[in-house]
C-alpha cells in the first residue's frame, strides 16, 4: 500500500493533519480512511465534548433510507429545539445541530464503516473543532497540542498504516 499522505499545517500552538479525500483517491468506506478517522477520535477522545452535523433532508435519506436516518438524527441529538435551517434563496439547502458528545456518540463516529454518511460533521472540544468531515473533500484534525499530534501518528502506526506529512504553509 503506498503512504496516506497527510498535509500538516501548525495553527499557533495546534496542528492540522488534513487527510484530503480526492488526493488520495480512496472511497470514503475504505478501511485505511476509516483508520485515519479512529485514529484522529482515539488522539483527542478525552477532549471531546460536542458534535454538530450538518445535513440534507433527501441526500440522507437517500444514503440511509428514510427510517433510519431519522433514527440516525435523533440518535446524534437532533431535536426540534436545537436543529437549525440553512437558506439559500429562500430555499433549505440543510440543517444543522449541535449536541453533546456521548460516549455512545462517540462510538457511532468510532464505529463508522462510511465516513461520508453524514456529509458534514464537526466534533469539538467546547467551542474548538478537532476533527472535521467536510463534504467528502476532507478529513481533519486539528490537535491542540504535542501530545495530542504524537498520540494521532502513533495511533497510524498502530494500525500498520503508512503515511507522508506534508507542510503546508
């Protein structure tokens, strides 16, 4: 298998690994993306607090059937409180939520066999990011520290998965 590669850029004390989906030309099912998701969840798991997602009506329901979307979205903590639409021209083109991140939340992003299931999604520390899926474009983590940096790359190694960083600026 060749190198994931991973573009790295430091933001103050943190650090953005950016696992770009077209560049490395895997499907987002791919074992060795979903690796890259556990690995980025298992660097900052005690950090976490929150996810917000975001989502298309029809696209979801499409991907999962109606039933189980739903079921997905109030699972994730979507409820008619705190969901918001997002308009364009008048029009819902999504919603969003944000609610805490359980232990059995977590599990779900853990657990995932697709990362693109939900099309956006943001898992934070308070009102940080650390990882964020955007649109099947990108993956990212943005690990607040050192440690958090060594445990994601020793968590890669862990899962015999090799990867190239490369330093953006």
């Amino acid at each position: 298998m060749n190198a994931i590669v991973l573009y790295t850029k430091r933001q103050g004390q943190a650090t953005s690994y950016e696992f770009n989906v077209f560049d490395n030309q895997f499907a987002t099912e791919n074992l060795a993306v979903r690796k890259v998701l556990m690995s980025m969840l298992e660097s900052v798991r005690e950090r976490l607090t929150d996810v917000e997602v975001e989502y298309n009506d029809s696209m979801l329901a499409e991907k999962l059937g109606a039933r189980r979307a739903a079921e997905t979205l109030r699972f994730l903590g979507a409820t008619k409180d705190n969901s918001k639409e997002n308009r364009s021209n008048g029009i819902v083109v999504s919603r969003s939520f944000q609610a805490p991140l359980t232990p059995e939340r977590y599990a779900f992003f853990y657990g995932l066999t697709d990362i693109a299931t939900l099309s956006h999604y943001r898992l934070k520390e308070g009102s940080e990011d650390r990882i964020v899926f955007y649109f099947t474009r990108y993956l990212q983590l943005i690990a607040p520290d050192e440690s958090a940096s060594q445990a994601f790359l020793q968590k890669l190694d862990e899962f015999s998965l090799p990867y190239r960083l490369v330093s953006i600026n």
